[in-house]
C-alpha cells in the first residue's frame, strides 16, 4: 500500500515519505514526541516547519504534542494558555486539521487517573482532509498504558440519499421561479390527504430543481470557459499591440463574467459552511470549503460502540438511532377514563347556522349614527 521513498530521522520525529499504490499521490507520514519544556517544545516545531515547506505532497503529523489546544482537554491538571496559543499559532500557519476524536475524550491518564489530557492528536493538511472528510478517527483502550492508541480510519460509508438544500444563489437565477412554479401547479390536482399532498409537492419541486441546476451548472461552465479563452487570446494581443476600445470591453466584460461565476461559488461554500468569515475583506472559498468539511467530520456517525463492539454498518447504525429517538419520545399507553356526559344543551339549526354567517357592516355601525 505504501512505498518509502525517503525518511528523515530526528531525536523527536520520524518522518517517512513516499507513494501510495494505486492513487499515485506522495503523503508524507510524520510522528512525533515532544519535549516537555516549553523553549524544545517550539524549538521542535520550528524543525518540523522547515522540513515541511521544503516537501511536497500530502502530510499526516500524529504522536504526542504533550500540550493541549483548549482548557476542556485537561482535567485536574494546569492549563498554560501560552503553550496552547503557540501551539494553535503553529497549526493555523502551517494550515492543518484534525478530525474529532471519537470514543474518548482524553487521550493520556496519569495519577491513577485522576489527571486526564487530551495530549495525543493526528494534524492533518487540508488537502488530506478535503479528500477524506467522513475518515474516522477512535481512540482505543488505555489497557496497560497510561496513552490510549488512536486508530486513523479512512472508510466512505454510503448512508443513502443526502439531504437537498437550496442555496440563496438560485433565487436571482433566470429559470428558478418558473421551475418552482410549475412543479407546484402539476400536482395541484393531485388527491388525497393533506400531508400527502405536501410531500408530493416537494418531491416534485426538489426534482425540477435538480434538473434546472444540472442545466445551469452546464450553461455556466460553458460560459466561464469560453470567457477565460477570450481572455488568454486578448492577454497574448496585448503582448503585441494596444487594445482598441471594443477589446477593452471584452476583457473588461470577460473579467466581469469570471469573477460573478468565483462570487456565486463562494456564497454558495460560505453558506454550507454557515459561518461568516472575511479575511482582509476578501470571501476566501478556500477557508469555506475546509469549514464544511468540518461540520461534515463533526457531524459523521462512522460508527457506535453496542455491547463493547464497534458496529460500522449503515443499517445497524440507522436502526439503533431510530431506536434510541423512538425510545425517547414514544408515549406510554395508560388506561384514562372514560368521559361520560348526559344531559348536555345542544345548539338548534338556527344557531348552528348564526355562527357562520358572513360579517355585515350594518352589524357593527354606531347605533347612535343609525339614529
């Protein structure tokens, strides 16, 4: 699965880098045990630094930090938040990630357990965690240890059907309100109950949707692409020549056209994302994107923990949920009495028929006025 093409050794490192068969793509593999002091603690991220800027390829730094990035990944024991920022300084420059950690919090135990850390991580770049957002990643039984081993699963689990969402983009799209509409109307005379009814119609909108996005996708790749080959043949004729006022206008236009197409992509990744983020007052798609796979690792269920096994199937997962939340909000059948009343007034016709009679205006005028 994986072939070494070389390695650097280090008194507090290891890193092996090479290729993986079959996707071809270089990763670089990296653990790692850092000191306790806090001057060899950046010392040894400064080294890991430098040797990251000089490698290409993927990179996965896994091993003991021997610091924690939070005051909840400690308990009974010191937090230094100097130690902490650097540490989170270091992860934010070098644009790393780490998946939520499931089945423990903490990762190392010390005092017979009455001091718990969270000490023990794997950073990953984003490239690696744009690739693989559903990976998983557990922490095992401490056993004999006084660390729990952290096991890196990367498995694509098919739950089914994702959720359909519209994005705030469509609804200034040529198109968008016709199609709603008439999806709408062709089940008008649809019968049956009411919630049927409902279901049905969204059902059909979601499916005109579906179809009008993939024409849209299609007509505005079409377009980006031709822009940006007008634009590379006016780039080369400017080399030459100056441009008259008509091509001005094309490369004016042309630019216009690809910075609305960047623009939508990223409102649509920033709503995904739902977080509200500018960096020196610039929409950075970049950082959306790795924030929606965030929620997305943040939100998997890769698998749970039923009578001490770790169940990873879809089915056994989606029935014990369904289970647990059925088991929450069922109501228990109680024998209630029965209401037995006799001898209760009833309205006639006539007051039957008063209660939906239409308002009238001369009901409400001013008896004074009418006089």
């Amino acid at each position: 699965m994986f072939v070494l093409s070389s390695s650097v050794k280090d008194r507090n490192f290891l890193l092996v880098s090479g290729m993986l068969i079959g996707s071809q793509e270089k990763i670089n593999i990296t653990n790692v045990y850092v000191p306790k002091k806090t001057v060899d603690k950046l010392a040894l991220r400064n080294k890991i630094r430098e040797v990251m800027i000089g490698v290409e390829g993927m990179w996965v730094i896994a091993g003991d930090f021997n610091v924690v990035r939070f005051q909840e990944d400690r308990k009974n024991s010191c937090f230094k938040n100097s130690c902490a920022r650097n540490f989170n300084d270091f992860i934010h420059n070098m644009d790393l990630l780490e998946y939520e950690l499931k089945g423990r919090k903490y990762t190392c135990v010390r005092d017979n357990g009455r001091k718990l850390s969270k000490i023990d991580r794997f950073l990953l770049c984003s490239n690696f965690f744009n690739k693989s957002p559903d990976a998983c990643l557990r922490g095992l039984s401490f056993s004999l240890f006084d660390h729990c081993p952290l096991v890196l699963t990367i498995n694509h689990t098919n739950f089914g059907a994702k959720p359909f969402r519209v994005f705030n983009s469509w609804l200034g799209k040529r198109g968008y309100r016709e199609t709603v509409e008439s999806a709408v109307n062709s089940q008008e005379d649809v019968s049956g109950p009411t919630d049927i009814r409902l279901m049905r119609k969204f059902n059909a909108v979601r499916a005109a949707l579906k179809n009008w996005r993939l024409e849209c996708i299609k007509k505005e790749g079409e377009i980006a692409l031709k822009a940006e080959e007008e634009l590379e043949v006016l780039a080369n004729l400017m080399e030459v020549r100056e441009l008259n006022e008509v091509k001005e206008w094309e490369f004016v236009e042309n630019k216009k056209v690809l910075l609305n197409f960047e623009s939508q992509k990223c409102e649509d990744m920033k709503q995904k994302s739902r977080t509200k983020w500018a960096l020196d007052g610039d929409e950075n798609t970049k950082f959306f994107h790795a924030h929606v796979n965030l929620r997305r690792a943040s939100n998997l269920i890769p698998g749970l923990k039923l009578n001490g096994n770790w169940v990873t199937k879809p089915n056994r997962i989606k029935s014990e949920v369904m289970k647990f939340f059925r088991d929450r909000f069922k109501e228990e059948h109680r024998v209630r009495p029965n209401l037995v009343c006799e001898n209760i007034k009833r309205l006639n016709q006539k007051e039957k028929d008063s209660l939906i009679t239409p308002f009238l205006l001369d009901r409400f005028r001013d008896p004074k006025q009418s006089s």
